[in-house]
C-alpha cells in the first residue's frame, strides 16, 4: 500500500508527562495517564510515491515552510527506515483542534501520522509498539493511539516506553474545555519542561509524586472512584504548575480567565457538583466532570464565559483508518 488516511484524537492528561530524560528519543522522567477526547481529532493522508522530488507536509490545506516539513521529514525516517524505503512521502493533515492553544494538538497530529504511516508502509506494527514511534514526534501523542484511559509507561529504552490502554471510559465521565486564549501557546511545552527539569528546584518532587499519583489513580479507575479520579487529577496539573514556578525564570501558563475558572469550578463543588480542573502548557482550563453533568456544568460556566468558549467532550476512541483519498 502507498496511500494510508488515519483518524487520530487528541487527548488530556490526568496525571501529566512534564520533563524529558532523552530529549532526542522522548524518553520522559515519568509516566502519565490520560483520557482520550471525542470531538477534537486530526485527519491525516500519506502517499508513498517515486514520482514526489521532495517530502511534502500541508497542514490545513496550507504547504508548510521547509522548516516545518523538515520536522515532519525526520519523523518520517523513523518509518523509511524501518521498512526499507527511500522514496519521498506528502502528508495531509487536517487539524479538527485549535492548533497549540493548549490542546495537545500535536498529541493527535503525531498518532495520526504514524497510524497513517504504519499503514502506507506496510509495516502494520501493533498498537503498542506504534506508540513508540508515535512518542518520537511528540510526547503526549504515544498516548493518543487508544482510546480511554491510557498509560504512558515511561519504561527504561525506546522500545518500551509505550502506551498501554487502561480502561475504555465506557461510565459516566467527560470534560468541559474552556477556551481561555485560542492563540498558541507562548511557550511550548518542550522549552517550558526543559527549563522547569534544568532550574526548578521543585522538580524532583513533582517526578516522585506524580509515581505515586498514577498508582492511585489506576486503582480509582478500576474501582470507577470518579470523586478520587477527580482529586487526583486537579492535585497533578496544580504540581506541575507548581513545579514550572519554580523555575528560573519562572513559567506562568495561568492567565486571568484561568484562574477565574478554576475559582467557579470550586464554587460548583461547593453546590455539590463534583468536578475538577487540570491545564496543560496553556491557558486553558478542562473541567473533568461526569458526561451527564457536562451540559449543566457548561450552562452554569456560561456566567463566566461565552457559548464559543466551552466545548463539551466525551472519551474518545483510538486510532482508526480512514477511506485514503
Ligand atoms: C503539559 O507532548 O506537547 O500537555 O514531547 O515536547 O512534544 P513534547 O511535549 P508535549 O507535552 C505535553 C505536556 C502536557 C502534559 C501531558 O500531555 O502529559
């Protein structure tokens, strides 16, 4: 085959991947565990041909600057030199997430493209070891080739820090995302964990509580704990971010609008509806909440924010192949 279209979706994490022990392999300092999202995924198509001079990368229909194609190029050698091939490829990637708003966009543009690669190239890898190639584009997109819940093992060499699932999310969960700021981000992620693992002297902890906080997790999960899963959740964005002040310079993703969110947040559990937040390197804010209360959560966001701010999403599904075009 050497044309292959695959659907990957973005996902957020519960307890976060914050800082890199192999910047060049993606290896990460812990591991992580997120839920997959419907609603907000990336389409991508590939075409393996002799007749392409060069690698093409489109983004939203836009042919993407030598730079940018260059990224992509590097990522694409993973796979050429895998199964043996040499001939130029063109990538088509349709973004269905505000792109580097905080939303992990990269997360799903990195699963699509490799599940798209495994498929062009013939090489057909399972799922799991896929993950490890899907890391080498961008971290949090080992994650996003399942659906649910997902691990992130940090493992101990390339081959085995991978994805593993961990629960389907087929109960009652889901996640209010408010769009603070559409805009990219100002920092990205790899510049702002590079610094936090380099200066912070918080560090070290935010690496041993977030050990100790996927354990936890995993149990509430299988006990479908959501209160717990919940607490959890806020408790390791808020050490991330705790970890990122203490960098030098300190990095500040809070903008008004978040804090102002995660203030009516609080306010909604203390009228009982339980939720919760968590951000990423970004000044958006995601309520974990239960799906069936996603709709009168939003409802009562709406006196903080506009209708075009808040977007409700339901776990989402793993990679899957598209018709190629
Ligand atoms: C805060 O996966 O975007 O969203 O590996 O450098 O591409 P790179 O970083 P990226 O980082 C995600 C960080 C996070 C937490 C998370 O998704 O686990």
């Amino acid at each position: 085959m050497t044309k292959a279209a695959v659907r990957a979706h973005t996902n957020i994490a519960l307890i976060k991947y914050w800082g890199k022990a192999d910047e060049t392999l993606f290896l990460p300092m812990n591991s992580s565990l997120s839920l997959t999202l419907d609603g907000l995924y990336t389409d991508t198509f590939v075409e393996i041909s002799d007749t392409f001079t060069e690698d093409q990368f489109y983004l939203n229909d836009v042919l993407q600057s030598p730079e940018e194609t260059a990224k992509i190029s590097r990522f694409l050698d993973l796979f050429r030199n895998k199964a043996g091939i040499t001939h130029f490829i063109q990538v088509k990637s349709i973004n269905h997430v505000p792109t580097a708003a905080g939303l992990a966009s990269s997360a799903s543009a990195f699963a699509a493209l490799a599940g798209a690669m495994n498929r062009a190239t013939g090489l057909n890898m399972d799922l799991e070891t896929l993950s490890t190639y899907a890391r080498r584009g961008s971290g949090s997109a080992t994650r996003s080739l399942f659906g649910g819940f997902v691990e992130w093992q940090k493992g101990t060499s390339s081959e085995d820090s991978m994805a593993v699932p961990v629960d389907d999310a087929s109960w009652d969960i889901g996640m209010v995302i408010i769009a603070v700021n559409k805009s990219a981000k100002k920092i990205s992620s790899r510049i702002g964990m590079k610094q936090t693992v380099e200066t912070s002297p918080f560090y070290p902890a935010w690496v041993a509580s977030a050990e100790e906080d996927l354990l936890a997790i995993k149990k509430a999960i299988k006990a479908r704990d959501f209160e717990k899963v919940g607490q959890i959740t806020e408790h390791s964005a808020m050490k991330m971010h705790g970890s990122m002040l203490g960098a030098e310079t300190p990095i500040i993703y809070f903008e008004p609008d978040s804090i102002k969110a995660i203030h009516a947040v609080r306010a909604l559990r203390e009228q009982g509806i339980l939720c919760y937040v968590t951000m990423d390197a970004g000044p958006n804010v995601k309520v974990l909440c239960r799906l069936s209360e996603a709709g009168k959560i939003k409802e009562m966001l709406r006196e903080y924010f506009s209708e075009e701010q808040l977007l409700i999403s339901g776990p989402g599904q793993g990679i899957r192949p598209l018709t190629a075009q």
